[in-house]
C-alpha cells in the first residue's frame, strides 16, 4: 500500500486534519489556564467537566444521524458550526470586549460541533478503507495528529498569552475553509441501499439505535480493552506525573566539561512527553514498515507488553536515562498497537451503524480519564510499587480482550471465505 493509491477522501482528509487539529491544538491545551485566570479553578473544573459532557452528545447525535443521512453533509454543517462559534468566541475576547462567560457559553456550542465531527469523519475515513489497508491509513492519521499537535503546542504556548483573539480567529478560519474543502472536494461515502431503507433499524430511534450496539459482545470487548490500555497512557499526566516530581530530585543527565544539564521530576515528565510526540513523529513510518507483514496477533503481543512493561517501570525508576530509554520502549510499543486497534474497530462496525460504533468508541477517552483520575486517589493509600502492579493487570486484561476480539474477527473472516467457496463450487 502507497499514498498514490490511498482513496482521494483519504487524501482530502489528510490534509485538512492537519491544519483544523494544528489551529486547534495551539490553544486547547490552554483552555483551562484560560478560565481559571478569568473565572477561578472551581468555577473552571465545572465549566471543563460540562464541555466533556457536551462534547459526547455531539457525538452521539452525530454518530446517529451520520448512518441515516450520510457522512458529507454532516462534516460540512460540524465545521460550519465550529467556525461561527470560534468567531463569535474571538469577538469576545478582543482588544476591545473580555467576557468569560459569554466565552464559555459558546464554547458549549463549538465543543457539540466537535464532538459531531469526530465519529462522522471516522466512519468516512473507514466507508473508503479496507481491511488490508486500514492499519497503514490510521498509521498515516496518528503520525499527522502527533505532529501537528507537537508544532501547535510550541506555538500557542508562545502565543496564547498576548494574541489569543488572532488565535481564535485561526480556529475560525481553518473551520471555514475546511468545510469549503469538504464541500468541494470530498466525495460523499455513504448513501444506504434500498434495502437499508426499508430495514427496521433504519426506522429506529437514537436510544434503541445505541442499545442495538451495546448488544455486540466483541465490540463491547474492545471497548473493555481500550478503556484498559488508554488508561495506563493517561497515568502519564496523573499518578506518574506526580511520582516523579516527588520522587525524583535534581540530578545531573549530561556532565560533560563545562556543560552540566540537571533535571527534576517535573523536568523528567516534559522530557518524557516530549520524546513521545519526537518518537511518533520520526518513528512511525519505520515502525509501520518494520510491521506490515505481522498478523494482527503477533502485532498486539509484543506491542502491548512493551507498552505496559514500560508503564509499570515508570512507578519504580528514578535514573533520567532509563525513564527516557522506557519511553522509547513504551512508544514502539503504542505505534505497534493503536493502528491494529483502529483496524479492528472498522472491520467489526456494520456498514449501516459505523458512526453510532465510532460514537460510542469515543467513551474510551473519557473513561480512561476517570479512572486515571480515581488512581490519583488510590495512591495517597498504597505505595508506588503496587501502582506499577495495577498498571501490569490493566495491560494484561487489555491485551487478553484485544486478542478475543481478534480472535471473532479472524473467525469471522473464514467463514465469510468458506461461504463464498461453498458459492463458487455450486455455480459450477
């Protein structure tokens, strides 16, 4: 598989993924410093926690409206929506008006539309993919998120304090002009068949839509396992972010004549994230090629216990080099699986429910969260050690679900060969 060969959509959504995820990457992971310099931290962790809670509904309603109506028309009206509220949020923090709650009150808005987009331009991307070809796309989606998200960092962080009115400008801009591309460009991927049409489950509604989802045990499996190893990725900024800045005091990483470079635990945790984002930008095409060839099997063995050998010696290491040696292992690690993941979320939701699948999916994001916030808790009762020994059960579940669920899609596939060798033999 090539880029000439990739769908034009694939292509078209590439590119402006890049740019919608840079113009809104250099100012997100500021949100919360923004609310609480205007509004306080209490007021701030409410606001956040609602925005969360408003961006699953967009999803939600996205996903179930995207399998009835088709997938183009809704990025279109998502990014429209993005736009005008990203507008309208830049008026409000101008030179010439500052309104915090007025701010947040559109936000509501912007976050419903990007909650919406997500699951719908998904189910796009998997509408013109297949299951050869599918690890390589997401591969390709993963590298251009990272490194548009690393750029943007550096950038809004430099920027974010004294031009946050021309950043919200480029939000709203970038949304406008990716909807005109959409628009454009972007061919639709989904329209249902008359069969479809007539189905019962076309007629439903949104509730019975997604209890017909919940019914499947193997995406309910994957869902389990992505809830597990998301989970360990998210300990990075909670528990383990906090380890190593109680734990690690200021010692030397480089000695070299005259130059001594010392780092603490707070250092260590922006060096460690830092050399993840590096590591996944420069990495992941070697990675990708070095895997091509490896069953989906062999892929998530060793992908997964690197990733959560590396997570649980997190909790009981203190040497900078060898934390930064683990993060290598454990981002080889999360290049091998989270492509082998993608892939087997398409290839298990129906054509006709593929966003409703994506929708739900997205919960894995946020759960994890939450349970890498509830570890914060646990560890003020028992020591770092027995963390890392959590982190081992959590990886080890996770990979046992992933390779059930491999095991039904492996399955799957052989019965769909039998059947259509068992077809050819009898029009013999």
């Amino acid at each position: 598989m090539s880029f000439k060969q990739l769908h034009p959509n694939i292509k078209i959504r590439l590119f402006t993924q890049f740019f919608t995820q840079f113009a809104n990457m250099m100012v997100m992971p500021f949100l919360t410093v923004y609310f609480a310099q205007k509004v306080g931290q209490t007021v701030t962790g409410l606001m956040v926690a609602s925005l969360v809670f408003v961006g699953i509904a967009g999803g939600m309603i996205g996903g179930f409206f995207s399998d009835r109506i088709g997938r183009k028309r809704l990025m279109v009206w998502a990014e429209i929506g993005s736009g005008i509220a990203f507008f309208i949020i830049a008026w409000f923090n101008s030179p010439w008006l500052d309104a915090p709650y007025l701010t947040y009150s559109i936000f509501i808005f912007g976050m419903f539309f990007g909650g919406l987009l997500g699951p719908v331009s998904q189910a796009m991307v998997l509408d013109v993919t297949s299951s050869e070809n599918r690890r390589y796309v997401f591969t390709l989606l993963y590298w251009i998120g990272n490194m548009s998200s690393a750029i943007a960092g550096i950038i809004g962080a430099i920027l974010f304090q004294h031009f946050l009115f021309q950043l919200f400008l480029a939000i709203a801009a970038v949304s406008f002009l990716s909807a005109a591309v959409t628009q454009l460009f972007i061919k639709e991927s989904y329209t249902k068949s008359p069969t479809e049409e007539s189905s019962p489950q076309s007629k439903s509604n949104i509730w019975s839509n997604y209890k017909d989802v919940f019914k499947d045990r193997a995406f309910l499996m994957l869902l389990f396992a992505g809830i597990f190893i998301l989970s360990l990725e998210e300990q990075l900024t909670n528990f383990i972010g906090i380890h190593l800045a109680n734990s690690i005091d200021s010692q030397s990483l480089i000695s070299f004549r005259s130059l001594d470079i010392e780092v603490d635990g707070v250092l260590m945790l922006g060096i460690l994230r830092s050399e993840n984002t590096f590591l996944v930008v420069f990495a992941a095409s070697f990675i990708t090629w070095i895997v091509k060839k490896w069953r989906n099997k062999s892929v998530l063995l060793i992908g997964l216990i690197m990733y959560t050998v590396g997570y649980a010696l997190f909790t009981m290491v203190q040497s900078p080099w060898i934390l930064i040696g683990l993060m290598v292992m454990v981002t080889i690690g999360e290049l091998m699986y989270i492509p082998v993941k993608q892939s087997m979320l398409g290839d298990l939701a129906p054509d006709d429910k593929r966003s409703s699948y994506l929708a739900i999916f997205q919960f894995t994001g946020y759960i994890a969260m939450l349970v890498a916030a509830l570890g914060v808790i646990l560890s003020g009762f028992v020591p770092a050690w027995l963390m890392g020994v959590k982190y081992v059960v959590f990886g080890t579940v996770g990979l046992i679900l992933f390779l059930k669920v491999d095991q039904v899609l492996r399955s799957s596939q052989t019965s769909v060969v039998e059947e259509k060798e068992l077809e050819t033999s009898v029009e013999n």
